[in-house]
C-alpha cells in the first residue's frame, strides 16, 4: 500500500526483474529554429548550396532519445513528416523554412494519420548536415505518445 510521503523501494518492487528506463528529452521548434545555414558548393550544383550548420546543443541530442510535438504533413502514401505548421502554411508551401520539418520513420508499421493531425511522437533524434535531398531532421523508431 502506497501513501502520501511514502517512498517506494523501487529495488524490491520488480521482484528480481530488471528493467531498462530511457530517458526522453523533449525537443521544440524554437530549438530546432536556432539554425544557420551556409552555401557551399556542390557537384550537382554548380551555383552552390545553403547546407545547415547545426549547433551544439542540437548535436548533443544526435541519436538520444527524445519527444517532439507538431502537426503530420503527408509526403505520400506512405511516408509523413512532422511539421511545426498546419499543411496549409508548411515548408512546403514556401511559409516556413526546412528547419521547421522532421521526417518521420515509425517502429514497426506505419500508421494510418490524417493531414495536420497533432501528434507527440517519441523516438530516436537524428541531425542531417550533409545530404541536401534528404531532411535537416529526422525522428527515427517513432512511436505516437499522444495525439492518436
């Protein structure tokens, strides 16, 4: 029985099981905004390219796992991204900048989810500086925490 000030012993209380706790820090669209972009050039360019110069905060949550919160965008009729705006005023529309979008690649299948359907996803953060056709973000084994 469990009152109020009563400390459990959390030791005892899996009666031999060990359990495995991951931590989740929370990511934002403020923190992922905190981004500046440089031009370099590039084969398949000649004129050059804006390439994203990620900070180190950011680059400390490389590959840890974290939650992020946004509206879902469809890329097609299988893939999402998680966005910072509604559809209607997204990267893609020219309202918003790149930073401003996650891809989105589910553990296990992909769910069925609607156009600007708000979601809290939880999943492993992964920072791209390299590849200009894929996105700055990416929120991999992503599981919906709330929103479904």
């Amino acid at each position: 029985m469990q009152t109020a000030g009563f400390v459990p012993d959390f030791k005892n209380s899996f009666l031999g099981e060990k359990k495995s706790f991951v931590a989740t820090d929370t990511l934002n669209w403020k923190l992922l905004g905190m981004i500046k972009f440089v031009k370099k050039q590039h084969k398949d360019y000649p004129e050059g390219v804006m390439f994203p110069v990620i900070n180190s905060t950011l680059k400390a949550k490389n590959k840890k796992r974290i939650a992020m919160s946004g509206f879902i965008v469809p890329i097609d009729n299988t893939t999402y991204a998680l966005s910072k705006n509604v559809f209607a005023s997204c990267f893609f529309c020219g309202q918003a900048g790149p930073e401003t979008i996650m891809g989105i690649k589910f553990k296990g299948a992909t769910p069925k989810l609607k156009t600007d359907q708000y979601v809290t996803l939880e999943g492993n953060f992964r920072v791209n500086e390299n590849d200009i056709e894929d996105w700055i973000y990416h929120i991999d084994d992503a599981i919906i925490v709330k929103g479904k």
